[in-house]
C-alpha cells in the first residue's frame, strides 16, 4: 500500500485566526500534526497552505509545504490543487488529515487509507464511532453518519439522524438500544482522480444547507466507505477554548506527551 499525507492549514480561521501556529510545547501545531502523519506508513507527508508564515513555520522544521491558492472554499479544493500540483495518477490515495489534529494516532492513518485500497469502488474512506451521550446526538457540531449494510455512507447530517420516530416521540432525551448513531471522524483518504473532480462538481443544496463538503460526492453518486471504530479520537483544538482545554489536561514539560 501506498499513498501520501496531505494537511490542510490556513491562517484565516473564523473562530480561531492563527490556529495552526499556536504553541504546543514549544512547537507550532502544525508541525506537531505533520511528525504525528510522519509515524504513519505514508511515503510523503505534505501541508498545504496559502500563507507564508505557516510554510516558513514549516520550513523552519523540516516538515514539506506546498504553497495553493488562498481562494479555496473548502479542504477538498485544496487537495485537488495538490493532487494537480504533484501530477498524481488518479489511483493515488491521499489522506487528507486535518491540521488541528495534534494527537491523532498514526495507526487510523495508517487504516482508512488501507480501507481505501480494499475498496476499490470506493472514492473516499471515512470513519466514525458510535455515539453513548445523548448530548452529541442533538449538537448540531457532531456530525451523524448512516453507514449501509455493505459499509458505504448514506447521509451525513448535523441532525439526529438516524431519528428513531417512537422512541422521541416526547423528544431526544436518551438514545435507545440498537440505534446506530455514529459520529463521522474528519479524516479522509481518496483516490487523486476523484480529487481532481472535485472543484467541477455542482454543489447541491444539502451541502449547503448542511455545510459539509462530503454531501457534493455522494450527491454526485461517488461511494463513500466507512470503517466503524469504537473510540473516539483524542481531541483537536478548533477554538481557544479547545486550545486552553488542551493544555489544561496535559500539562508535561518536554515532548513526552506530544509523540
């Protein structure tokens, strides 16, 4: 098996302008995210951004940077443009790790784009894990996903879906026995010619509506393969809230924690 790593970074976060080049023992986490992609088996670890602090940041660690384009509207667009820089062929897998990530483990890496390659009917392999609070099942901010009986995405929603009509008749307030209620982890690999596609394709309405970029491919009848895990990955940091939180609950000196 082979593919590479692709980490989006951009400097314009609405909720957390700067975000990838916050410190994280005495480290960017931008960097820290692309070390965590290095213990994976891809033969090439890339971050891809449209600013130069964060590729000097990078430059300055030895971590590869890819300048694009700064008008990309999604993630997605951004790896195309990767995808096109680097000529790949379209049988390429590039997984896509999302640079707030400093803690995800190598090995998931390692599997959905494993799980790509053994679906070869497949565009795009995802993961999710199931969900036990009730509270996740009505955030809009944790993202559901109906995985068929051959392990394909159906939907993807910020609603509770699926909605299980008897039992909420009175409303949300557990969630029953048997219901599969998985929340979609943000980590993608797909095939280089999908990505190439990607920014041609009309965006459909749920997309916007929903605001997730996943919903143009299966609405453009691309199958999406999805591996159930049963933990949820450590957390990312997407707002200073999430950054203090971080730092709070691992306080270590030195890079013990981080690798």
């Amino acid at each position: 098996m082979s593919f590479i790593v692709v980490i989006p970074a951009r400097y314009a976060s609405t909720r957390f302008p700067g975000k990838p080049l916050i410190d994280l023992n005495g480290k960017p986490m931008v960097v820290r995210v692309a070390e965590r992609a290095m213990q994976s088996g891809a033969t090439r670890v890339l971050v891809a951004t449209d600013d130069a602090r964060i590729a000097a940041a990078c430059d300055g660690a030895g971590v590869a940077c890819v300048k694009t384009r700064h008008d990309h509207p999604t993630g997605t667009d951004r790896l195309s443009e990767v995808a096109a820089l680097l000529n790949l062929p379209d049988d390429a897998v590039v997984v896509n790790v999302q640079g707030d990530e400093p803690l995800i483990p190598a090995r998931v890496i390692d599997q959905v784009a494993a799980m790509l390659e053994a679906n070869p009917n497949a565009a795009i392999a995802t993961l999710c894990h199931p969900i036990h609070d009730v509270a996740d099942v009505t955030n809009p901010n944790v993202v559901k996903c109906v995985i068929s009986e051959v392990g394909e995405a159906l939907y993807f929603s910020r609603a509770p879906i699926p909605f299980a009509r008897d039992a909420w008749r009175e409303g949300v307030n557990s969630i029953p026995d048997g219901l599969p209620m998985y929340r979609h982890i943000g980590l993608y690999a797909c095939r280089a010619g999908f990505l190439r596609r990607f920014p041609q394709l009309s965006i459909p309405a749920i997309e916007r509506y929903e605001a997730l970029e996943q919903l143009r491919a299966l609405a453009h009848g691309f199958r999406i393969a999805v591996a159930v895990v049963e933990e949820a990955l450590p957390p990312g940091i997407d707002t200073p809230e999430d950054y203090e939180l971080l730092k709070a609950a691992y306080s270590v000196s030195g890079d013990t924690f981080w690798m």
